[in-house]
C-alpha cells in the first residue's frame, strides 16, 4: 500500500452533525490519514475535539487561513493534500477560495456555497490549478444508486420519460413554529445558509440524483415554495415542476415540515422499458418494474450489478451497509483521483455538480418570487 493521503479537516467538529460520517468514510477504505484541521471556531473546543479523537495537537489550528499559512510551510511529503470543508455553507466559499489557490484538494459538503457567482468563481481557480474537488452529495455512493446510473447509461430502462424524486424530513416543525428558535438556528439564517433552506439542504440533492442517476440535464424549473410565517425568509418546503435535457418532465419534492418523515429521499425514474424505485431508508433494496412483468429486486454485491455499484460494496450479498459506506465509496473514488488512478465518472460527484446545484437553487428561490413561473437552468 502507497503512503495514506495527508487528510484536513474544516469544521465537523464534536458538536456537529456531518462531521463523524467524514471521518469514518476517510478511514474506511486505508486511504486516508487526518492530520490536523480546524474543527470549532472556539478554541478550547477546537483543541479539546482533536484530544478527544487523538489527533496531536501541532497540526489544530485556530482558523482555516492559519491552517492554510502554516500547512504550506512544511514539506511536501508531510503537508495536507485534501481538505474536507464540513462547516456552514457560508464558510465553503472563502474556504475552498484559499484551498484552491493554494493548491490543495478539496472535498466540500453540499451546497457548494452559498450563490451560483461564487461557485463560478471557484470553478474558474479550480481549472486553473487542476485540483480535485468533490462536493458530497452522499447518496450518491449508494451501491443501489450507482446501479440505477448504469441501468440508465446501458439503456435497460429506454427513454427516460418521467422522473419523481421526494426528499422529506419533519425536522424543523420544532423550530419553524418558535419564535425565538427560528431566528437563530443557522440553517434559517441567510446570512449563514445562503438564500435557501430546504431546497437548499435538501433539494439540491433530489435535483443532483436526478442529474447523477439519469445522466441528463435538469433545463428548467417552477416551483411552489412555502415559508409558514411572515418573518421567516427561508423556504422550509416546496414543490418544483421540472423539465429534463430529453423532454422528459417530472418533479422535485422536497420538505422540512414533513411531520415524523426522519430523511426520506424516495428516487423514482420511468423510462420507456422500465421504471426504477430506490428509498434511502431501505437503500439496499432497488426495485425494478416492466410493465406486465413480476416486480425485480435487486440488492448490493450480486453478481448482476454493475462494476461502479460492486465497487461500493465490502461485504458479500446480504450484510447491509448503509450512508457510512456510501459516504467511505465517495472518499474512495476521490482517493483514486488525488493518485492519479483510474476511476469511473460515478466515483464522486464533482465541483461541476456542486455548481450545478447552486444554479439549481437560485431559480428555484426566482421562480416562487416571481409568482411561480419557468426559469432556465444554463
Ligand atoms: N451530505 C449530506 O447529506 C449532508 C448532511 C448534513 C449536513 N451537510 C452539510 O454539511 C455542512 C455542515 O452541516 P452540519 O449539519 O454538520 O452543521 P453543524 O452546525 O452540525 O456543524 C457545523 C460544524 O462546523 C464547525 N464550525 C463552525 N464555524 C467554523 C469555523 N469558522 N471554522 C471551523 N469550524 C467551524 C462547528 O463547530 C461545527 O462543528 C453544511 O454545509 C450542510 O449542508 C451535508
């Protein structure tokens, strides 16, 4: 085995949500060591989280622009190479700015930033120092999702002719109707979250499982967004009719108030031939229907699957693995682009999906504020 890749990480600190499924998919796979990072802006927290998981403390910084001005200090052979951005979303943009003109890789969790400018101006630094750049839209590491790529590219279910993906969490019925609640968590505050929530957090992962399992282009949308009270500015719900590069329609349905769902992202993609239903709560099962046919089951590590979806599995058929393992399949296909190896295009969605999303999200936010009316998706 080759050195492990030098691994930093900003944010996912003890406190938070996303933090821990980075750091066992980094593990997962042997290809990762972390290093150092910033993990919370206060110190003694910052510094306690890295005691607490064992990292030495020499390489924990106070902020991400010390990080980046003692990092490259040091010797190639010793300094991060990768840096996972896991804090907030209006922290991704300045972040992955000095990462990338620095010269290092990036892993970023979605959404990109926080406007579609600022993800240009990051696409424009990252082609210029030709790093690598995930952004993780995480389910799409599912075994089950990968198959359903490779079901699509070899054509088993004809012309995609309806798409339907639901995304529902109930999550945030206990802060939307509290006042004091809703003004100050960070997901409703534009300033930290950018000028969505849940399309933003949510729905731009319905809208980049379309575009990853299909392989065409979401062209237009319009949406019906709803925001329950007169002082909250952040929608928390919403309803978006879209039309696909092929002619295809469908929709995106998203929701925060969808009351007792936990995260319910259900996929269902209805070509000619065949229609393909995946839910994210039972992910290792995939259903496939043809008309007049008994309903298929497939499920991870079978033979029949594809060599990407196989590629995400560890286990023999029958030992179900779940969001860590997709998340480690991502972490993996980066691993194979950072040493310059082989890997399939499915491995790991990429800053050009991450811009994508934002576009996404911006017309998605114009289309309700201008009274509900189609909007292009460059
Ligand atoms: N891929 C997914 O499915 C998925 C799921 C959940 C969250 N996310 C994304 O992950 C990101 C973080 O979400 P979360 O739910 O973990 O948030 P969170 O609020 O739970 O945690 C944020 C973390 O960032 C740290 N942080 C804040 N400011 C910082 C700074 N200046 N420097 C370093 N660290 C700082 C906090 O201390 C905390 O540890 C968001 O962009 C979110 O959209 C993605």
């Amino acid at each position: 085995m080759g050195a492990k890749i030098k691994l930093g990480i900003l944010g996912g600190g003890g406190d938070s949500l996303i933090g821990v499924l980075h750091r066992v998919a980094s593990n997962m796979f042997d290809q990762y060591e972390i290093v150092g990072g910033v993990f919370n802006p206060v110190w003694e927290k910052n510094i306690g989280f890295a005691e607490q998981i064992g990292l030495p403390v020499s390489r924990i910084y106070k902020d991400f622009e010390t990080l980046i001005s003692e990092e490259v200090k040091l010797p190639e052979n010793e300094r991060m190479q990768v840096v996972s951005i896991l804090t907030p979303n209006f922290l991704h943009f300045p972040m992955a700015k000095k990462l990338l003109e620095n010269g290092f890789h990036i892993i970023c969790e979605k959404p990109l930033t926080t406007s579609y400018e600022e993800a240009l101006i990051l696409k424009e630094i990252q082609e210029l120092t030709k790093t690598v750049f995930a952004v993780t839209y995480t389910y799409t590491g599912y075994p089950m999702v990968r198959q359903m790529r490779k079901l699509v590219e070899s054509d088993a279910l004809g012309k995609i002719q309806k798409v339907d993906v639901q995304y529902y969490q109930g999550w945030i019925n206990s802060i939307i109707h509290d006042p004091e609640k809703r003004a100050s968590t960070w997901r409703l505050q534009p300033d930290k979250s950018g000028i969505s929530c849940c399309i933003g957090d949510i729905g731009t992962h319905a809208f980049g499982m379309i575009e990853f399992v299909t392989g065409l282009q979401v062209s237009k949308v319009l949406s019906d967004l709803n925001y329950l009270y007169a002082d909250n500015v952040m929608d928390i719900d919403g309803t978006v009719l879209i039309h696909c590069s092929n002619g295809a329609k469908g929709v995106i349905r998203a929701s925060q108030i969808a009351t007792g769902e936990e995260n319910s992202i259900i996929v269902k993609i209805y070509g000619e031939k065949a229609g393909l239903k995946w839910e994210q709560e039972n992910p290792n099962y995939l259903y496939m229907m043809e008309e007049g046919q008994a309903i298929k089951v497939l499920k991870p590590g079978n033979g029949y699957n594809s060599e990407l979806s196989l590629d995400g599995t560890k286990l023999p058929p029958g030992h179900p693995e779940g969001i860590f393992d997709a998340m480690g399949n991502i972490y993996k296909g980066v691993a194979r682009a950072i040493k310059g190896e082989p890997y399939d295009s499915g491995e790991f969605p990429t800053i050009m999906d991450g811009i994508r999303g934002m576009n996404f999200i911006e017309q998605t936010i114009a289309s309700n504020a201008d009274g509900n009316v189609w909007k292009s998706i460059d």
